[in-house]
C-alpha cells in the first residue's frame, strides 16, 4: 500500500486514510477550492467489514451485510476528522434495479 500512499500525497500530503480499507481506494476527489481527497467504493468497504465480520464470527451469517453496513456508516462515514477527511463513493450502476 506503500505506493498508493506515495500516489495519494502527491495530491495532498495531508490527505487521511481510513484504515483497513486500502483495497477499497478507486483514487483522488477533487472540488474547486478545496484540497484533493482519498475516494473509496463504498461497497468495496462493506464487502471488507463483512469479510472481517465472518472471520471474526461474531455476526450471524444472516445478518452480515446489515451488520456491515451498520457499522459502516456510524464508524467510518461518521468518524470526521478534519478537511482532509476521506470521501466515499457509491457508484452508479445503471443496469442494477
């Protein structure tokens, strides 16, 4: 992860990384103003708690991804940092009802 690091700070050197989610990066945001910012798919990161969650067994096997997306959304997308906090991407699938 060592290059994606590298890559990110030559955008912003002072861009925040969510850890345990390296594998979810899909890049760099950036808005007019404001300094670039670390983008993950969000269903990447869903798919890396429920990973842990199994591993973990503490969730029934039923309950994964509600669980995960619990978790997820009151720990990470809710855990504000500062301007250089990451962003995460919900992709728009146009075959997906």
């Amino acid at each position: 992860m060592t290059q994606v690091k590298e890559w990110i700070s030559e955008y912003n050197e002072t861009a925040l990384l969510a850890d345990g989610f390296d594998k979810a990066v899909i890049g760099i945001c950036q808005r007019f103003g404001q300094s670039p910012l670390v983008a993950y798919d969000r269903e990447k990161c869903i798919e890396i708690l429920m990973h842990q969650f199994e591993e973990d067994n503490k969730i029934d096997q039923s309950q994964l991804y509600e669980e995960a997306v619990e978790y997820f959304e009151y720990n990470v997308i809710g855990a504000w940092v500062g301007e250089d906090t990451p962003v995460f991407i919900t992709r728009y699938e146009p075959n997906k009802s």
